[in-house]
C-alpha cells in the first residue's frame, strides 16, 4: 500500500464518473418514480370505474390519474435531459467499458 504517492485525476475520470453517477444511481431512481407514477395514475383509473355512482370518488380517481401524469411527465423529462447531458459530452454508451472503468475517446 502506497499512502504517499500523489493520485492524478485523468480527463476521462470525470466521463466515467459522470456515466457511473447516470446509470448506478440517476436511472434506477427515474425508473423507480416512473413506475410509481404509473401504479398511482392506474390506481385513479381503478377508483375512477370502481366508484361510477359515488361522484365524490370519481373525482378523486380523477385527480389521481391527473397526476400520475403530471409525475410520467416529470420522469420522461429528467430522462431525457439526462441523456441531453450525456450526448453534449460526447459519452456513447458504446465507448464506456463498466469493467474496468475506462473510456474511449478516440474518433
């Protein structure tokens, strides 16, 4: 073990990191809420049909589907500007190897 060697930062650290912080953290979580999204937008359908003679749930389900998808909006924003981010960095998913860590930023 080596505790007094100076660590370097390369370039493609940040690439990397950047991908890392994306793919490990950013979409499983829009994928997460997304999926959320769904099941409270379908639970309003359900409440929605279910309660066709009590006008109160109905318009509770209503709101419920409203906004489930406000929240689908929301999530297939943030993907999409995410992978704006990506796109502006020239990070292809093709030139990343999760293995070891490296990226390939040859034309």
């Amino acid at each position: 073990m080596d505790f007094f060697s100076t660590k370097i930062a390369y370039a493609a650290d940040l690439d990397t990191f950047i991908f890392n912080v994306g793919d490990k953290i950013i979409n499983p979580l829009i994928e997460l809420l997304f999926a959320l999204a769904l099941v409270y937008f379908l639970y309003g359908v359900y409440q929605f049909f279910a309660n066709a003679d009590n006008e109160e749930s109905k318009i509770t389900g209503r709101d419920h589907m409203i906004w489930g998808i406000v929240g689908l909006t929301i999530m297939m924003g943030v993907f999409t500007i995410l992978n704006m981010v990506l796109s502006t960095l020239n990070i292809p998913k093709s030139k990343i190897n999760l293995q070891d860590g490296s990226v390939d930023l040859s034309k």
